[in-house]
C-alpha cells in the first residue's frame, strides 16, 4: 500500500510539474515596478540577494540556500477575495541558476509553504501561477503551513477586506550553513516570521514562527506567536521600512476579523 501511495504521489507530482511547465513564465519585471509592494522603501540586508519582482510579489532570493530570505507583497482589499481555484502547480524558477525544484522536497516531510500565499495572489490566473514559483516557497513542516501559519494568512485576508484597507506582508526565514537541507541543498530554516503593515493607519505588527517538527499546536490563539518587530530584525538581519510614525499594535489588540463573514464575502463574491 505504501509503495502505491508513493507512486500516486510521483504521478501526480509529474502532473502537476507538466501542467506548470506548459504556462509560460515571464522574467521578472525591473525591481523599481515592485514599489507597491514596499511602499516606504525597500528592505535592507547584510546579505547578498537577488531580488524578483513579480506582478505579485517581490522577492529577495538566497541563491546559496535555494529560499527567498523575505518577500514583500501588498494586499489590496479588492484583491483579497480571488476566485482562482487552487492549482498547486509547484514549478521551478528559470529567472534562477539552479534554484529549487519541487522534487527537492518530496519525501522529505516537509511541505512546500508559500511565503506569499496562493489566496493572497488568486486574484488573477497569472498571479496565482506566480505564487508556484519555487523562489516563493520555503520547507515548512505541515504542522505549521497547515495550522497557525496557515490561520494568519486568512487573517490577513480578513483584515484587509473588513478593514477596507490595504496590508503590505514582509515574509522571511532565520537560517544559518548549520541548518539541516533537504533535497540537493535547500535550507530547512529555523525560525519564520512575518510583519504585517496597515498601510491605511501605519500600525504594525509581528509574528514569529520557531521551526521544528512536530510544530506545536497552538489552537487559534496567534497573540502567543507575537514578537516585537525590532527583535525579528535584529535576529534576521533585515532592516524592513515602515510608515512615518508607525505604531506597533500590542499583542492581543490585533484587528478583528470575522471569519464567518469573510468565508460568506468569498463564496458570495465567487459565485458572481
């Protein structure tokens, strides 16, 4: 039995592989048409990247460890309720020499979590194929990816759209040449985080992730994986950029969000 679950599971690796293969991906636009996505200027890091600009997203690629070490990616409330179906076509970056493949994390354990999320990006067919890209995603356990990293990017979604405002995202990993890889070099990082920014009222807010297998299960209380927004820049070396006079939001005080009005907004905007 476990022999044919893995060669469902190759099958349909291969699929999706080919199917993504066949979309035509476009190189990366000029890094000063991701402005949106870094409205007060772009991130600072002792480290050497490559940037990608994507329609989406921008990303700050770590061609050593095969991971992005932050994207950034502004979510406007008109786009927070995209009605593209879920494609899961995971396809290597050719803008990249070398970069990731999905194969890299098959039977590893780890899942292919996005740093941008697909329902962030699913607003349009060429955004949400965007979003596949394997310079967007990073080796999470599933635990994590499927639970309380899972749970704040729906909060997000639900913020933008009951607060009529838009959301600037910084995404990143914590990682050293310590940290274990998986498939041919691809660094398991050992702490995520996120920054999230209320682009209408400069507040801010941030979360971090430890990284370990099996991830705790925190149930739906997110003010637990709260940190302050100056600790994950000193940990993660990255200097992020932020409103004038920006507030940092005290943990428990996040914005609200109503998750059953949210899941009604998307399948009555869906339907149309």
């Amino acid at each position: 039995m476990k022999r044919i679950l893995a060669i469902l599971a190759t099958l349909t690796l291969t699929l999706s592989t080919a199917l993504a293969q066949g979309w035509q991906q476009s190189p990366p636009h000029p890094i000063q048409q991701c402005v949106q996505h870094s409205p007060w200027g772009f991130a600072e890091s002792r480290q050497q990247l490559q940037p990608l600009c994507r329609t989406g997203y921008l990303s700050a690629y770590d061609a050593a460890a095969k991971i992005p070490n932050w994207v950034a990616y502004t979510l406007q409330p008109q786009n927070a309720l995209g009605c593209q179906p879920r494609g899961n076509d995971f396809v290597a970056d050719r803008s990249v020499k070398d970069g990731a493949r999905p194969e890299d994390y098959t039977g590893t354990g780890y899942d292919r979590g996005h740093a941008a999320p697909d329902g962030d990006l699913a607003w349009s067919e060429h955004t949400q194929r965007e979003s596949y890209l394997m310079t967007n995603m990073y080796p999470q356990a599933g635990s994590l990816n499927r639970g309380a990293w899972k749970l704040l990017e729906t909060s997000i979604r639900g913020w933008a759209v009951q607060q009529g405002a838009p959301y600037t995202i910084y995404v990143g990993a914590v990682y050293s040449p310590q940290d274990k890889t998986i498939g041919r070099g691809v660094v398991v990082p050992s702490t995520y985080y996120k920054i999230v920014v209320n682009g209408r009222t400069g507040q801010i807010a941030g979360w971090s992730f430890p990284h370990r297998q099996p991830y705790p299960n925190l149930g739906n209380d997110l003010t637990k994986l709260r940190a302050p927004v100056k600790d994950i820049m000193a940990l993660s070396g990255v200097t992020f950029k932020f409103p004038p006079g920006a507030v940092e939001v005290p943990p428990g005080s996040e914005w609200p969000v109503n998750y059953g009005a949210l899941t009604d907004s998307k399948r009555n905007t869906c339907k149309k």
